[in-house]
C-alpha cells in the first residue's frame, strides 16, 4: 500500500466512511458519521422520513434553477432468511450480490445491536464434483457459534443483513506511486459520500 497517499485528506475520509457498515435498511449508522461531518462545517442537515441527509444551500443572483448533487449510502449485503438450531445463519442476497464476490471470510451482522462476528461458509469442497459446483445463496451460511437465544440477545433476527467485515473494506492504494489507483469495497457509494462531503468543505472554505 502507498501509505503516503493514505494521509490525502479524500483518503483518510474514505478511510472512515468505509468503517461503518451501511446495509440496505440500516444505514442510520452511516447518516450519523454525515451529519457529524456537516455539523464540524457548519452546515445545517437535516434527515428526512426515509433517512436520507439533506443539505440546503441558499442560490446566487447567477443561479438559473435548482441543482441536486446525491449520492447513496447503503451497501450490498446478504439478508437473514432463517436461523438455524445451531446458530447457523441462512441468507439470500440482497440486490445484485453473488457469492463469488465476497467468498469464505468473516462478516459483520448488522441486527438490531452492536454488529456481531460471522464467517460466511460455502460447505466443503472435498467432494469430488467440487471444481464443477456452482454456488449459490441456498448453498451459504453465516456460522456464528452462537445459540438462537444468544443470537436473539444480541438482535440478529430474520431480516437481519450482513456485509464484509472492516479489514476487508479497504481502501487499497496500490500501482505506480507516482500515479496510484485506488480501490475499496462500496467504492461507488462511499467515493460519491466522500466527493460530495469534501465539495461542501471547499464552498465553505471558498465562502470564507
């Protein structure tokens, strides 16, 4: 990793955007990094029914008609179908997720408390059709070595999502030094927050 371009003001934003996990449904956690930020700038948000951050700025005598500049903050993640007796957690995706793009690691599950720690499992591969299976989200499962009362204790129910854990989520600077690429998981989202955070610092400090 470039570690000097990990001290860029975008990148050690970035950085903590991507440290709150931000699944469909439950990206109130993200909201709140948000408007902390906001708040630090002096801007006034607000957040509306559907939990979205909003931030008003007043036009200028140049200005021809309202302009909207959005960005989303939730994440891709796999949702809780069932829990089985032994803890095991069974999930389907959520949107556009397919198994092959997280793999057999450990993830986060963003229940109704702290998130708690799971390993995405795809079952053994020490069969002999094993190189010719094709995985889906019925052959998944969250192990959590918990029972259903301590998984319940700890808020994880049906509905429950999960996503990838905080060491996997980057961001990952890496190539030509002089000219490095970057890399993250949610990239999509967590750059546009990013672009759009650092677009309202640069008005302000322009309006000072």
């Amino acid at each position: 990793m470039n570690d000097s371009a990990m001290h860029h003001p975008a990148l050690k934003l970035l950085d903590e955007l991507l440290s709150v996990p931000s699944p469909s449904g439950r990206e109130e956690r993200l909201a709140a990094l948000i408007s902390e930020h906001l708040e630090r700038m002096g801007y006034t948000s607000e957040t509306d029914p559907a939990g979205n951050v909003l931030v008003r700025i007043e036009g200028s005598e140049r200005t021809a008609s309202p302009a909207a500049f959005a960005a989303h903050m939730d994440e891709l993640a796999v949702t809780v179908t069932r829990i089985d007796p032994d803890g095991a957690l069974r999930v389907r995706r959520s949107g556009g997720l397919h198994p092959y793009k997280i793999g057999e690691g450990p993830v986060e599950i963003v229940g109704d408390g702290e998130p708690v720690l799971g390993i995405l499992s795809m079952g053994s591969t020490h069969t002999k059709d094993a190189g010719q299976q094709q995985v889906g989200w019925s052959d998944v499962r969250i192990i959590t070595g918990l029972s259903q009362e301590q998984l319940a204790g700890a808020g994880v129910r049906v509905g429950s999502t999960a996503v990838p854990v905080r060491a996997f989520r980057g961001p990952y600077v890496f190539g030509d030094p002089a000219d490095p690429l970057v890399a993250a998981w949610t990239f999509d989202d967590r750059a546009g927050v990013m672009t759009l955070l650092r677009l309202l610092e640069a008005l302000k400090d322009e309006a000072l």
